[in-house]
C-alpha cells in the first residue's frame, strides 16, 4: 500500500497550521515525525485521518483520493493509535480492543468469536493479558497506551498512524513496543507513521525521518541525515551531541546524547 500527501495543507477553520507538505510512504517503510510541541503533527495525523477537513492538498491511498471514502473503507486499511487519553466509558479493557474489530463488522454487527479471539492475541502480544478484565478508567496512562496499541493491532491494518506510542511507557515497555512495532514492519509488510519525541528511537528505527522546524519547514529522508545537531538545536534549543557507536553485536549506531552540565549539582551545592 501507498500512501501519497500533496501538498496537504491542515489546521482549524480558518486557522492555518500546516502548509504544503508532501511525502509518501509504502507498506514495509516505518516513517518516524519529528517536531517540537505545538508545531501540528496531531493536526496532520487528524487530517489524514479525516476527522479535520483538508483545507488543500490531496490524500491517495494506491493513487485513489481517499476524500470519498467510507470511515469503514479507511478504517479497514489504517488503523490509528491515538495519544493515550483518559476516557469517560468504563468499558474492560478486552472490549475496548475488541472496538478495533468494529471496520470488519456489519452495521449492526457485533464482535465474533473470531474478532474476540483476535482481541485476545493483541492482548497477548503486548503482554497485557492481566489487564483483560479491567475497567480501560481504572488503569495506568502506560497501561492504557499499550491497551490503544492493542486495539489498532487487532484492527489488522495495513498502515498504522502513531501518536507518540510511547510517550508514557516504562523504559522496557518503550522497547519492546518499538521492537515490537520494527517486526511487524519487516514480517508483515506494515507501514507505519509514528511521531515522537525521542530523536533516539526515530535513528535507531525509522527506515525514514520526517521533520518539522519551528518556523513550519518540512525536511523528509534518511534518519541520520535528518536528525543532525544543527537541527536539534535549532529546534530544541539545547546542545546535543551525534555519536557513532559500534554495539556489541557489530552493528553500527547513531545515538543522541544531551550535553547535561556534568558539573551541575556540585555548582549548585557550591552556591
Ligand atoms: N481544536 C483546535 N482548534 C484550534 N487550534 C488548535 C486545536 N487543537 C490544536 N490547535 C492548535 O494547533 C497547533 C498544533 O497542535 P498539535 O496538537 O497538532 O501539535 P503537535 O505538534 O501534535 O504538538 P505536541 O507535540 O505537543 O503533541 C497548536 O498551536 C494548537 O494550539
């Protein structure tokens, strides 16, 4: 699967947020979106989600316009894992990711043995199966971030648009989700846009890295030419230092350190 941007331009009414950005991504490809607070990548993903109207551009998926699809065409197609949010419906958590079956289901359908059972191995993969019979309010934000992840993956999309996944992971969560997320890419031929914060998971895992600076430009293409020390400071304002690194099965890294002031408590304890 394809899916193309043309000069999309996004935001709110009249409000513009987002202007003229094109990119594509195929199945197999995992782009990772970078950007500071506030600079619109929630608003992108909701406009090719189609919950915010277009304001210019077009959205191809395979080269067909998707603005005359179905949500149920779509949903069957790209799946969506939302920044983990705090609802109000007390649903278990087995039913909340059984939702992810409803693009397969009738009208009227409710979920299968089949759908529960695919439920139940999302469940599994992400080791969450203790969570089954909670109440998705009653949980942890990390716990509810691996139940959303949960629900898109039974969803069996062929694309999948990520919302900062691991934004309230533990450390060993956050790998094993992105871990996780890079099998799939390379067994089953899912594409994936995820953004996040981490310039660290988008060298060590995206196949591409999107960017968007502060003043609204867009820089798509290899993660280590994206994610430089230029950019970071230009776009975080601190100083980061780019390492090589060899890891202890050979393979090169490129990893992102911060220059923390090594002196900092003992300046403090001086003053
Ligand atoms: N419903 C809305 N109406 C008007 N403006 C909005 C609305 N939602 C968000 N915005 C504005 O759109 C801009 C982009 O917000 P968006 O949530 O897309 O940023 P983001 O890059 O995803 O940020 P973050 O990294 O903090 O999640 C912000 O300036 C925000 O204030």
């Amino acid at each position: 699967m394809q899916l193309k941007l043309e000069n999309v331009q996004c935001g709110y009414g009249n409000k513009k947020i987002i202007e003229a950005i094109s990119f594509t991504v195929e199945s197999g490809e995992f782009l990772c979106l970078l950007g500071p607070n506030g600079v619109g990548k929630t608003t992108l993903f909701k406009t090719i989600l189609r919950l915010l109207k277009l304001q210019s551009g077009r959205i191809l998926i395979d080269g067909e316009n998707i603005a005359k699809w179905t949500q149920q065409e779509f949903a069957k197609k790209v799946g969506y894992v939302p920044q983990a949010h705090a609802s109000s419906f007390a649903f278990r958590v087995l039913d909340v990711v059984a939702m992810g079956r409803a693009a397969h289901l009738g009208i009227w359908g409710s979920p299968s043995k089949m759908d529960l059972e695919i439920a139940e191995e999302a469940i599994d993969t992400l080791s969450i199966g203790y969570l089954k019979n909670s109440i998705y309010t009653e949980i942890s934000g990390g716990e509810r971030q691996l139940v959303l992840i949960a629900r898109a993956l039974a969803q069996k999309p062929e694309f999948l648009i990520m919302d900062e996944p691991t934004s309230n992971l533990d450390y060993g969560n956050q790998i094993r989700v992105m871990d996780y997320i890079a099998t799939m890419i390379k067994k089953s031929g899912l594409g994936v846009i995820m953004t996040t914060h981490s310039p660290n998971h988008a060298l060590q895992y995206g196949s591409k890295v999107a960017a968007i600076s502060r003043n609204g430009q867009f820089y798509i293409g290899e993660p280590r030419d994206v994610i430089t020390a230029s950019y970071l400071k230009e776009t975080y304002h601190v100083q980061i230092e780019i390492l090589q690194s060899v890891l202890q099965d050979g393979t090169q890294a490129t990893i992102c350190v911060p220059l923390a002031k090594q002196d900092f408590w003992s300046k403090i304890t001086k003053e």
